[in-house]
C-alpha cells in the first residue's frame, strides 16, 4: 500500500454524496457536472493489478490534464502562495485568477495545447515564474519579481525523463567509484563525468570520502539529472505536476501538501481537503509520459526534402548537434511511477509498496523508433539535457532575466529540446522571438561558435538548416 | 472488454474497500485512547532497539554516587566521520565502541581501547567531545567521582593523559557536568565543571553541594589550565552550558541545579566576559529565581529570533524557557511555555503509573525530517524513590506545525522499562535518519536505529535532510565552537548553535543535523565564532555536506 499517503476516501465519499442526485444515474454526477474529479484513483490498485491498462489510466490522466478544475474540488490557494515548498500567505487571495502570480489558469491544457494537447503554448500562454516565497503576490511583469517563460511542449517528456534517470543513475555510479578508489587506495581521484556521451565535466573525490563538485558543468552537485523546465531544474514529470497543479491551479496534491507535511489536509484554506491524491497525480504522470514524440513533418515537397536533407547536415557541421543531439540512447522503455530518485514532498519510491509500472515499450509510436546496435532506443530530441550559458555581453538575448532560479544562474538554460521545434514557435524561454533565425541569432556563451558558422553559411545554407528545424514537427 | 471492467474497479472499487476497513478497524478503545492523547500530525518515526545485537553490551552502574551521571559522548574518533561512543560505567569502566555501522544497514560497534589505563576510566560519570588542543581531532573531557581528565585524542580511537602536560588539577569533585567555549580572541578553550555534592562536607549531602570551576587557558603560546576560577555557590549542578542568550556574542554560562540537595539554591547563569571574573547574574539583573530537580539542558532557537530557548528537565514538570516580553538583551527574564507546548512531560505517558516523572537528558533534534524540531527527554527513578513513577518511559515529542509538541514515545517504540539517564541522537549508520543512544542505570544500554516509517528490515526515509559539517582549518578552534548555522528553505529558517556542554553527561560532536521537510535545496549560512557571517552556500537535500571557512562551495561527503 501507498504508506503515507492513502488518501482516496474524502473522492469516494463525494462521489457517495453525488450519487443521491436525482439526474446521477449510476456515475453519480449528473451528466453536465462541472467537475473534473468524479472519481478516486487508487494508486495502490493500479499498482497491484495483474490486468493494469496503460490505455486507461493515460484516458483519466488526460481527462484531468484537460479538464478545467472548479473551486468546489479545490481549485485556488486562498491561503497558500505558489511556492514549491507548501508556504502559507501573508494575507488571503484577493482574486481567484491573476496573470501575473496566479492562479493563472484551471487546466494544465489551457497552455500546454499548441498544436495539440501536451503541446506547447503562444506567447498569450507564457507564465510568470516566481519561487513564490518572498513577494509572491507580485502584481507586476517587472523581472526583478518574476521571469517571463514560454510553455514548452511535452511531447515525448516520458522518454525525457527515462533518459534522465538513466544518465542520473550512471553519473552517480561514477562517483560511488571514484569515491571508493580513493578510499582504497588513499589518493584523490579526479574524475571525466560522462553519460550518454554528454559531458557533465569533473569531480574530485578524496581519500576521507570528500567530494569537491566546483567542475561540474551543466548539472547540479547532486548529480540528479533535471531535464524539464526552461532552466532544467525539475526531476520529473511527477514533481513538475505537483508544483504546476499548486501554482496554476491552486490543485494542493496530498503528497505535499497534506497531513504529514504541512499539519493539515488543506494547506490553501479553500474548504477542500486533499484535493489530488496520488493515484489522480499518477494519472496526470501516465498521460504526459505517453505523449507520442515529435517527429518529422510529412508530406514534405521534394524541394523541402532536399533542403532539410541538406540542412541536417549542416546543423552537425556548423556545431549546433554538439549540444542539440540528434539522439540519446535509452536503455530501458519501463517508466516506473513514482521516480527512484524522487525526494520527499513527491512520492518516492519507498512510500509505495508496489510501484507502477508504465511500459512505454508497448506503444506503436515508440516502437517506430529507431534503435542502436546495442538495442537500445534512440530518442531524437535534439538535445543533451545539459545546462549551458547561453548568453554573454555581444548577445545578451537570451540573458534577460534577472532572477536566477533554484540556484540556477540567469544567463543559464536547459539545452532546448527541438523535436517539435517546426511548430511550436514562438521561440526562446520567454517565447518572444519569432523566427527560427532569430532565436538562432541570439545564441551567445557556450554557442557562440556556432551561431557564428551559422551566420557565416551562405543564405541558402542556413535556409537548408532552417528547413530541417521546420521539418521537425509535432503530429497533429 | 472484461479488461476495462477490471480496470474500472481499481478506480472505484478500491477506495470503497480502504474506506470500509479504516470504519471497521477503528475500534472503541482506540476511539477513547484518541481523547485521552492527542495524535501526531506530523509523521513518527519508528525506533528499533538493536544494542546487543550492534555489539554494544554496556551497563552504567554502581552505588548511590552513580544514582546521577550515566553519560554518553558521541564523536568521531578515528577519522572517518562516523559517530563513536565513548560510554560512562560508573563502577564499571567505561568503553569506547567504534562505529562499524555499514550506511543504512543494522548498527554495528565494535569495543575498542583507548590508551588509557583502565583504572582511569572507572568512576566515570559522563563525557564531551572537544578539540581543546586545536589539533583537528577530537580530544575528550571526562568527569568522574575524582580526578576529571583531559583526554588527548591522537586519532584511530587512541587517547593520552594530557593533565599533567596541560597542567590541569582534575581535582576530587564528583563532577556531573561540563561546557566550554573559546571566548573571544582565545586561543584555546575555557573549561567549565560542574560539581554535585561536596561529600566531605558537614552534613553532607544536604546542602552540602560543591563549588563548580572554570579553567581558563593561561596566558602564552602552550596550552595550560593552570588557573582555576571558583562559581560559588554551587548548588548541585547536574548540566551547563555556554550559551549565547542575549545576541551579544559573548556566551554566557547556564547552569541547572538539583534542588534535592541544595538550601537556597536556584538555577544559575553566569556572564564570563573575556579576562574578567564570572558573575552570576541576580535578581537586579533580571534574573528569576527558578528552583527545580535540572538535570539536563537543551537549547535550541524555536522562533528563530536569536534568543535560544531552553528545555529543562526534573522531576516533574520539565520547563521550556522562553524570553519573556519584560526581557531585554541585558535582562534575562523568561517565561515557561512548557504547558502551552505541550511539553511538561510530567508524569508517564503510558503504563499505570500515575507518579511524576524524572527527567534527565534532553535533546532538541528533527527526528523525523520534517523541519521541526523534536524533543527528546530520558526519563527514570533516580533508584528506588515512591514519590516518583517507578516505570517512567523516555519521551519523544515531536513538534507540530501548531508549535505545539505531542508525545510518541510508545508509537515510536522506545518505551523502554529502564531508568534513563544519559544519551545523544546521531545518524550511526549515515542514512540521514536520526538514531538514538541511551545509558541507562544498572541495565543495558539501550541503542535504537531509527528505521523511519519503515521496520528493521525495510528501512524507510521520512523528509529530506541535511549532514552539516563546518570547519576553521589552519586556526584556532577548527570545529567552530560557538558558529551558528542558519539552514533557509523557503520562508523558513532554522538554526542551530555549535555548541559543547548540555545534556545530562552527555555531549556530542560531528555533522549537525536539519530536517528539511520537503525541500529539495536549501541555503546554509554560518555565523563563525568571531561573529562574521558566510555567504550563502547552495545545497541539495539529502546530503553530508561540509563547509570550510572561506571556501566558495560546499564539499559533499559520502560514507561510501
């Protein structure tokens, strides 16, 4: 069983006390009920079902993914601000809804739905991120509150994440081992961090067990993988949902903001106790993990064929494919829910007793994919899932913000994905750059060489590199 | 189709079913039980007792000298950063055990000698951690019925006699507690004892209690204890520390009492400002008379204001001291908030025994990682007394997000029928999760591993948390005596002193511990002794970090 957290009585009693509606028939809602809570999602079930469906609980995931809460389920914080960590306000909500520091919509589809749901949003869609501690009621776009953010889509996020705990999982065993030779044989040992063939720079580990993490690059000292969000600071889908569903929703799930961690089952003050268990979050995990991934537009003319043809190649010549991977290879297709690197405040695996088990294997667009001589999935991202500096003085575009976040410098972002990258404009973090050119342009730091070849290309080239990038579409 | 039928059931049937069985096992008793006690919101640890099976066959004992006393130090002792124990026996000798415990696996020691002849180490009451020669690693202050010795460590668990060297008079008290600080500008450590009963005194033990010392480094490059300087009265002092009360950075010193024995005494607090004589602060200043049974200090800032509060133990109702509004930083008047709190933890929370209770160590800790502090409290007759509870169960009280405390003694498991004395909450085993030692008279030692909401067998964490070690290398006071540290998550902060002295005998040394709750990252902060503070340093939950003094990033530290 779910040990901290079996929380699934206060939906069944609502859907008990629904059930004596005169129009509710057997669903006990009536057929035009405006929740999108009808029903408990017991993770436990799910996770000891020999019949488990993938199919079926993705559906429930994505009817709370598109459904627009409403406040009788719990919708708004009144009372909390939209901070990870569960943070009480200084004095109650004055609105439901604001842009700005939220909440600043009632459906996870309200932004990400470009070109399709679990896509990504326009820059109507863009959020105001704030850590949500001090000034959290910010009323103001002014960046020293809040860093303006484009919505990012999450197609192929399931295999995102794989990759990540597969490369969290091989740079941490790196380190047991340096940490142990040093150990063994009393010397420091200095270490290349390498995954997938991504560089993650070097660490030092000391005979007494010390270990010096100044050279690490693109990734934090405890070695855990963050791949989503703009800046690369959250571990998993999981997690991200847990924050979102607070910040945009004001939906508190129990895993962090219930009993156990906050003294109370409901931390907003709306009148609604634990408002998302975990079965409900698992089911919002289930549906963005399956969420077939970019791939390449088709039909295409053959002139359009050539040119991204072309272009392809000179994308890796110029040097943009040394950070925008063509692929990483993934080993195992498994997704299990909740993360085995997940900390407390999301549900970890040591608070379940049977962990979902989400084989993503099974999927006919994940089967299409290619695979390496070793078996092994390539996922076409585009991306290495590092962080880089993107911006310096001669091309500060994209250093726009002034708030670093979660110890993440300002001028440093996750390498963005490009799978999905031929319709999902408008581009950069804050999504205000309208062209594939100009978001290119605007490549500074760690890129610098690479845009210059990029703009050194002859006009037809970079046409060729821009008509690979347009080619890489998410299916609608 | 019938797939999807199943299916359907896991939404909706299972909840049905947990709902049915939760209605089914919540019986009557229970109900009533649940009037009787408030429950803990916050989660409870489970405590699984394993000393013998760690190798850590130890009794404390002996005649009514040892009735007080019993204590525990815990500190590295040979460089691997894993918590030792050297273990008081009263009249038997006492032991040191090194830490064999393997990360996150069962508690394993190992009895180890120190160097010491044996006969030194009999007739020890208690123990504390200290780096008084500034040579890195941790040298040991033991009291005793006599001769108190100053132990140098010279590191792989092995020990010399540095009194005669350091020129220091253990003298002939029946010692019972000790702190120390390194006062401003000082090289080296001033050396507090407390003393119990004078027992050469006429009348003796009724008010008949000792003066207590303070050693003072002389003057010069070489460490020397040459000098003493005399706290009179005395009044039977079982626990002391230096603490920094009143934000001025000059720590004073606290000390608490026991009332049994002494005419006219109360609890005491002595300012000792740098190359003056201690002077108790009186009446005049501020200062309450306050007469209990103190056994043991704790001390930890819950409001994080920067003036510390304080927990006393007694028999009885156990005091939480809190700076009243009257108080100034240059008048000490405190309130007791125990009962507000929830903490007076004056009689058994469980058993038939209906008598007050006796209190002797306690400890403010995060033992279940949420980000508020707990308090522990050993508890036990002082031997045979029937005014007082004969089965008297060491208190866990967890704090509340109310900031109230609620006891989980018995939920957590160390409810043990054994008269507590000394004892001290480390990570042994390095899997973030607070264990627990205590030294118990004329019966085990009682070791608990803290196995979090898990069993012995399946372990299982609790929130995040945080191992902090600081470190001044090169200059005196390498271990930071007298630094704050200050851990930010969130709007939150908690704090911590780096201190030596408190408990009931008991002291400890090694990574200070921070519940984190659910953060994943927090900012730690250190104010050194000199008063200066650190930048921000950028940590992730989970870890043993450690931070030398002026260095840009924290250095992690892994066990294996």
């Amino acid at each position: 069983m779910a040990r901290p957290f079996t929380l699934t009585v206060g939906s069944f009693l609502s859907a008990l006390v629904l059930g004596s509606s005169a129009f509710a028939g057997g669903t006990g809602f009536n057929p035009w009920d405006e929740r999108v809570i009808r029903e408990g999602i017991d993770y436990d079930a799910l996770a000891n079902d020999p019949e488990f469906s993938l199919e079926a609980l993705r559906d429930k995931g994505k009817e709370l993914f598109e459904g627009r809460f409403i406040k009788d389920e719990g919708a708004g914080r009144p009372n909390a601000t939209q901070a990870i960590v569960p943070t009480k306000r200084r004095r109650p909500a004055g609105h439901m809804f604001l842009r700005l520091s939220g909440l600043d919509a009632n459906s996870c589809q309200s932004c990400h739905a470009m070109p399709v749901s679990g896509g990504a949003g326009d820059f109507t869609a863009n959020v105001f991120v704030s850590e949500g501690f001090e000034s959290a009621d910010f009323d103001t776009t002014d960046p020293q509150f809040s860093n303006e953010r484009g919505t990012n889509h999450l197609m192929g996020a399931g295999l995102i994440e794989l990759l990540a705990r597969e490369m969290t999982a091989d740079l941490r065993a790196q380190r047991s081992k340096a940490v142990v030779a040093a150990r063994e044989n009393g010397q420091a040992v200095t270490l290349q961090l390498e995954t997938k063939g991504v560089s993650f720079g070097v660490l030092t580990a000391q005979p007494d067990g010390l270990v010096e993490t100044s050279g690490l690059e693109g990734i934090d000292s405890d070695l855990t993988l963050r791949p989503f969000g703009q800046k690369g600071v959250f571990g998993s889908l999981r997690q991200f949902t847990v924050n979102a569903l607070n910040q945009h929703s004001g939906m508190q799930p129990a895993e962090r903001y219930g009993v156990a961690w906050t003294g109370t089952a409901d931390f907003d003050g709306d009148g609604v106790d634990n408002e998302i268990s975990i079965g409900q979050v698992s089911a919002m995990v289930a549906y963005q993990a399956t969420l077939p991934a970019p791939g390449r537009k088709t039909p295409l003319p053959d002139i359009w064929v050539e040119a991204a043809k072309h272009g392809e190649h000179l994308f890796s010549e110029a040097g943009c494919a040394s950070c925008h991977r063509p692929s990483l290879p993934l080993e195992s297709l498994v997704f299990q829910d909740p993360n085995p690197f997940e900390t407390a405040g999301t549900l970890r695996p040591s608070d379940v007793t049977t962990a979902l088990k989400l084989d993503l294997g099974t999927l006919d667009w994940v089967k299409a994919l290619p695979k390496d001589d070793q078996g092994r999935t390539l996922v076409p991202l585009f991306g290495d899932l590092k962080r880089h500096r993107i911006a310096d003085a001669a091309r500060d575009t994209l250093g726009n913000e002034l708030l670093s976040q979660r110890f993440v410098a300002r001028d440093v972002f996750l390498t963005a994905e490009l799978w999905g990258v031929g319709n999902t404009a408008p581009y950069g973090h804050r999504g205000d750059l309208t062209t594939l050119h100009e978001v290119i342009d605007a490549h500074g730091g760690e890129a610098t060489e690479a845009r210059k070849a990029y703009t050194a290309l002859p006009e037809n080239d970079r046409q060729a590199i821009l008509a690979f990038l347009k080619s890489l579409e998410i299916a609608e | 189709m019938s797939r999807r039928i199943e299916f359907s059931r896991a939404f909706l049937i299972a909840p049905m079913l947990a709902f049915a069985a939760s209605a089914l096992t919540n019986t009557p008793s229970q109900a009533q039980d649940e009037t009787l006690r408030q429950s803990s919101l916050a989660p409870v640890p489970h405590f699984v007792e394993e000393a013998h099976a760690a190798g850590l066959d130890h009794k404390y004992e002996g005649p009514w000298e040892y009735f007080v006393g019993g204590g525990v130090a815990i500190f590295d002792c040979n460089g691997d950063r894993r918590p030792d124990l050297f273990v008081a026996g009263g009249q038997n000798e006492a032991a040191l055990y090194r830490n064999d415990s393997s990360p996150g696996g069962a508690l394993a020691f190992s009895k180890t000698a120190t160097g010491i002849s044996d006969q030194r180490l009999t007739k020890v009451l208690g123990a504390y951690p200290i780096d008084f020669d500034n040579d890195s690693i941790q040298d040991l202050v033991v009291l005793r019925l006599g001769e108190n010795l100053l132990l140098k460590g010279k590191g792989a668990c092995q020990f010399e006699l540095a009194n005669r060297s350091l020129a220091f008079e253990g003298g002939r008290e029946w010692s019972t507690a000790f702190s120390a600080i390194w006062e401003q500008g000082a090289t080296y450590p001033t050396l507090a004892f407390g003393n119990y009963v004078d027992r050469s005194a006429p009348g003796a033990p009724w008010g008949a209690c000792h003066d207590n010392f303070v050693f003072r480094p002389d003057e010069g490059d070489a460490l020397k204890y040459a000098q003493v300087l005399r706290l009179s009265p005395g009044y039977c002092t079982l626990s002391m520390l230096f603490t920094d009360w009143n934000r001025s950075g000059e720590p004073a010193l606290r000390v608490s009492n026991d009332r049994h024995y002494y005419r006219g005494g109360e609890e005491q607090l002595w300012a000792l400002s740098p190359g003056r004589p201690p002077r108790p602060y009186r009446r005049s200043d501020g200062w309450r008379h306050l007469k209990i049974w103190g056994m043991g200090i704790a001390s930890i800032d819950l409001n994080v204001d920067g003036f510390p509060e304080y927990a006393l133990t007694s028999m009885g109702d156990t005091k939480l001291q809190m700076l009243d509004d009257e108080a100034d930083e240059s008048v000490p008047v405190y309130r007791d908030i125990a009962f507000e709190r929830g903490v007076t933890a004056h009689r058994p929370y469980t058993g038939e025994d209906l008598r007050p209770s006796t209190g002797w160590h306690s400890e403010f800790q995060d033992v279940n990682n949420d980000g508020l502090w707990d308090l522990y409290i050993a508890k036990g007759n002082v031997e045979a007394m029937p005014d007082f509870a004969a089965f008297d169960p060491d208190n866990l009280l967890i704090g509340q997000w109310d900031e109230s405390f609620v006891e989980t003694g018995d939920i957590a498991g160390i409810d043990l029928d054994r008269r507590g004395r000394g004892a001290g909450l480390a990570d042994f085993n390095m899997d973030g999760l607070l264990d627990l030692v205590v030294i118990n008279r004329s019966a085990p030692v009682s070791l608990f591993r803290n196995v979090g909401s898990g069993t012995a067998d399946a372990p299982q964490p609790l929130g995040n948390w945080l191992g902090v070690e600081i470190r001044q290398p090169g200059v005196p006071n390498p271990f930071a005596v007298g630094a704050k540290v200050s851990v930010k998550i969130g709007n939150r902060t908690i704090v911590r002193d780096v201190q030596v002295g408190a408990g009931h005998a008991s002291g400890q040394a090694g990574f200070l511990h921070f519940g984190l709750g659910v953060s994943e990252r927090a900012q730690v902060r250190v104010r050194w002794p000199d008063g200066s503070w650190s930048h921000g340093y950028r940590v992730f939950a989970n870890h043993h970090v450690i931070i030398d003094r002026g260095d840009e990033a924290a250095k992690l530290w892994f066990a294996n």
